[in-house]
C-alpha cells in the first residue's frame, strides 16, 4: 500500500517545469529584510573602534609625538647623535 504523502523516489536527472517553480515560489513566504535572520547589528558607520575620526587624529598625533620624543631621547642618551 503506497502512502500518499511520500515523496517519490527521484531520478538522477529530474525535470523541472518553470510553472511548477512559480507556484512553489509563490507559496512559499519569503522574509527579504536583510539581516532579519542573521541577528547582526548595525554598525555605525561614523565610528571605528568607538572613536570618532576627529578623536582617531588626535590619538595618532599624541602618538607619533611620543614616539618622536622617545626615539630622540635614547639617540642622545647612547650617544649617537652629537648635539652642537
């Protein structure tokens, strides 16, 4: 006795006919909103790595002048630089 709700065994190469996909498509609820199922965030877009771009520059002035004063201060204590 066949079960009516079983699915038939199919063949390797099975035809599909473009009626039967746009019904199937059209039965089928689709949720297109992107990111809906992912469950990311949105990141806002201003900031990278929580600063601002105004805070970013400050930080890498301060920065670059730390490593400016550092590097001339061990030129000087080893003696590789000769101040006039």
């Amino acid at each position: 006795m066949a079960n009516k709700g079983a699915p038939k065994k199919q063949s390797r190469r099975q035809e599909v006919d473009i009626s039967d996909l746009r019904r199937i498509a059209q039965e089928q609820d689709f949720d297109l909103r992107i990111g809906h199922e992912t469950g990311l965030e949105r990141v806002e877009e201003d900031k990278l790595f929580g600063m601002t771009a105004v805070e970013r520059m400050f930080l890498s002035i301060g920065l670059f002048g730390v490593v400016l004063v550092v590097s001339m201060l061990l030129l000087i204590l080893t003696n590789s630089v000769e101040l006039p």
